[in-house]
C-alpha cells in the first residue's frame, strides 16, 4: 500500500494548495503533476495498476489530478494485456467505462489545465469506445459536457471541436452539437500565454480568454491543420443543414469556400461549395453573390467544378418549373455521388415557397384557385394546394392565413399577414433573446480583437512602419498585389475523412 500512501500525500498536498495565493498553487500543482507522471505508470503502480479499487481511495472532483493518472494508467494496462488500442474492459457499460464517464462530468477544470494531454486522451478513448460498439451517441453528450465543463467559451479552436461534430454526424445527434457550434471561434491555440487585462498567465488565475491556458505546449489539444479548420466548419455547416438552420449553413460553409489560399485548393472546399449553392437556394430563394473575400479567379474555378449545381441555381431563378425538373432529373446521379440528393429534392419544395413568397409582395389576399394559377409550381387541386400553403403557414416559412367559408362551395382564401401590424408576444421574446445573443457575440468579438491588436502591436512590419513614419497599405494595395494568373490544383479528396 505504500503507493497509495504517496498519492495520498500528493492529493493532501494539493488540497491545502488551495489556500494559497496564485504562485504558490502553480508551482505546488506542476511539482504535483512532475510527480505524478513519474510514480504513476504502470511498472510503478505494480499489480494496483489493473485493480480499480484503488480509485476509491480519491475524490474525482477534489483529487482530479490523481484520479486522471490513475485513471490513464489502469487503461495503459489493459491495452498492454490485451494488446488492444480499446479493450473490453473500456467498453459501456463497463466498469472502467463508467468511472472515465463519471470522471469527464465532475473533474476540476483548473487542475485539468495543467495535464491537458491526459484529458484529452481520456475524451478520445471515450469517442473510440462508443464507435467500437456503434453507439457513438453514447460519447456525443459527454464530449460535449466535458468541452464545456473545461471552457464554456469554446472560443479557442481545438481537436475536440472537429472530434465533437464528426460524433454528432455520425450519431445524427444533432442538436446536441448546438451548445459548441452556436459558439464563436475567435483564436486557435497560441504558441505562449498571454496575460489581458490585468489578469495572471498562470493556468489556475482568473482568465478573460480561454487563450490563456488552451496553447501549443497545454496538451487540450493536438496538432492542427488547417485542414482541421475546414473540417469543422463543413461538419458543422452539415449539422445545420439537418436541422434546416439554411442562415447558419451558409454562414458555416461560407468560411470553407473563403478560406485564402495561394495554391492548390481542396476538394473539401468544392464540396462546401456545392452545397453553399444549395443551401442559398433553400434559405433565399436564389443564388447568391460568394464573399468578396474570394478572389475572382477562385470564384471562376469553383463555378466550373461545379457546374451542374451552377446551371440547377440558374434554373431556379429562371422561375420555369420544368426546366428545373429537367435539370434535376438529367443530373441525378451527380447528386447522388456527391451525397447531395436528399438537399436537392428540397429544392423543389423550397421552389414552391419561394414562390408563393414572390406572389405576396403582390397580393394582400387572393384565393387558393387564384393562388395556383399564379403560382406554375401549384399544378394540382385546390384540396392539395390548400394543404401545401397549410404546411407553409405551419412551418412559420409563409406568414398568412388560411380563411375557408362557412357556405358550401365558397373558395377558401388566402390573407398575408403583416408582421408589423400585429406583433405578437413570441416575436417579441424572440427578439429579446437574439439581442442577448448578439450581445454575447459582440462580447467575443470585442476580446478577439483586443487579441489580435496586440500581436499586430508587436509584428515586425508594424514596428518597421512606426519607425519610418509610413502608413499601412489599404486593403485594396494589398489585393492588387496578388496575381491572378496563381496556379490552382485540386488536392486530393478530403472528405474520406468526414464520412
């Protein structure tokens, strides 16, 4: 029992850490952490190494620290018993499986800060779990629970971000990726910490950023690319498509097909591509004008990559149904490939709305009858006609009223509703809650751009520019420097990894 009695030591020693002042909890938690990665393993745990009664002795929210490594170093002895990367014993509902779950609800995020890798590795062994027995929804909530737990902002962009929605997808889990996506991503891990605003770079102070803790040598997260960047943003952009969140898509697979580039692009960008086309069309009715982010040319190669999705939009903005029919059918099995079928029958349906949308700014009111001969999608009986403006009205897509007569044989009508007349009480507490959530954003924006101030401050270029007296080159200098004769290939398909 002699380990037992030096873990209990390092866990004493910790807890009346806590009393003390900033500097001494961080030079006490790293002499703790130093020490841990010595003693625990499994060579120095023995035959306690694969006997989890050892766990009870510690408290996984006051001994967070401890428990972790213990809890590391049991699942290092079963991969090393049964030469498995998952093996049984880590598997729900096992018992090994339910103390990392348990752990990853209640663990102390500031002692986390200082043994990030060994978190992480226990949110990866819980994703790899849950897909060894294909139910990645088991792990979906829990990754979630602990991003958070460890930065509510999720502001800082980390492998966890991109392992979180690739869970979600292939769970079809999709609300619950909302709580992170909803968030904004302001920095990728910094190579140093940074104090801001007054506050202390030691990982147990008080932060005002995340940015703080979660850098290059915290271990919160591996290596990235910006291929890892790409990834999230089209993942997510998927999970909204699910949802019908359109605005939110756009807006995600948007910061894919923006993404500068000086040479070759990825296909990963031309999928987000083509779906940006679709989704337009569902969210807007029509093709919209790309970022001017995008250089020209970029626009030219995407649109030839693209060009069935292309000639699809310029078929729904001609407002002739059964071109758009045509055009669906003739290139079905490019839709298929591309796994864009299910957004592509969407379009037709979008089609209709859009039009009956188009006919409003017309019509105060008209009949259902009166409606379908306007409408050219509207080819069917007024029964049916009358379902589909009911299923738009139902949907919140169309806002009007269905108004039938109580005589036999009177046409039933059709009023557009003017959401100015008449506010209604959900509208209002609408409002109130996006203006609290423009208010967070603005928040984060404000803090992103204090970060990037200060390392603008401190660049060389700034410096050379203060020293000589100069101006910086406006944005439109800057652009026209870069030529648009820049070769661009496609990379190899990326989207193996997304699947």
């Amino acid at each position: 029992m002699e380990i037992v009695e030096v873990l209990m030591t390092q866990s004493a020693q910790l807890r009346e850490a806590r009393n003390l002042s900033n500097e001494d909890y961080d030079r006490q938690i790293r002499e703790n952490v130093s020490s841990l990665r010595h003693v625990i393993s499994t060579k120095g745990l023995g035959t306690f190494a694969s006997n989890d009664s050892l766990l009870d002795h510690f408290d996984p929210v006051a001994d967070s620290l401890v428990y972790m490594f213990l809890l590391r170093a049991q699942i290092q002895a079963f991969q090393e018993e049964f030469r498995e990367n998952v093996p049984a014993a880590l598997l729900p509902p096992g018992k090994l499986w339910s103390r990392i779950v348990s752990y990853l609800r209640t663990f102390d995020p500031i002692q986390v800060r200082y043994a990030g890798q060994e978190w992480r590795q226990l949110v990866e062994i819980v994703a790899q779990a849950s897909q060894v027995v294909s139910k990645p929804i088991l792990a979906v909530r829990l990754v979630r629970d602990a991003m958070l737990r460890l930065d509510p902002s999720c502001s800082v962009f980390t492998s966890t971000h991109l392992l979180l929605v690739r869970l979600c997808l292939r769970a079809k889990a999709y609300t619950y990726a909302l709580p992170v996506l909803d968030r904004h991503i302001c920095h990728f891990p910094a190579s140093t910490p940074r104090a801001s605003s007054g506050f202390s770079v030691l990982p147990c102070a008080a932060h005002d950023s995340s940015l703080s803790f979660i850098t290059d040598t915290s271990g919160l997260s591996s290596k990235l690319t910006y291929k890892d960047y790409l990834q999230y943003f089209l993942c997510g952009g998927m999970i909204y498509m699910a949802l019908k969140q359109w605005c939110k898509a756009a807006h995600f697979l948007e910061v894919v097909i923006s993404m500068p580039t000086v040479g070759p692009i990825s296909m990963i960008m031309v999928e987000a591509y083509k779906k940006w086309i679709l989704v337009t069309l569902l969210d807007k009715g029509k093709l919209s004008s790309p970022s001017n982010l995008i250089p020209p040319h970029v626009v030219k190669l995407y649109q030839s990559l693209a060009k069935p999705y292309v000639n699809l939009a310029h078929s729904f903005s001609g407002g002739d149904l059964k071109h758009l029919e045509a055009e669906i059918d003739a290139a079905r099995e490019i839709w298929c490939t591309d796994n864009n079928m299910g957004l592509v029958s969407q379009v037709l349906g979008a089609y209709t709305k859009h039009t009956v949308m188009g006919i409003k700014q017309t019509f105060a009111a008209l009949t259902v009858k009166e409606l379908a001969e306007q409408a050219s999608p509207l080819r069917m009986s007024d029964e049916a006609t009358e379902a589909v403006i009911a299923s738009f009205i139902m949907s919140g897509a169309v806002k009007a009223t269905l108004l039938q007569s109580s005589s036999q044989g009177s046409p039933t009508m059709l009023r557009f509703s003017n959401i100015h007349s008449a506010p209604q009480l959900s509208d209002e507490s609408k409002v109130q809650s996006c203006l609290v959530r423009e208010s967070q954003s603005l928040g984060s924006l404000m803090e992103g751009l204090d970060e990037i101030g200060y390392h603008v401050g401190l660049s060389n270029e700034f410096i050379d520019t203060v020293q000589r007296g100069q101006t910086w080159a406006s944005v439109g200098d800057v652009n026209s420097g870069i030529s648009e004769d820049v070769g661009l290939e496609i990379e190899e398909d990326l989207m193996g990894e997304v699947s």
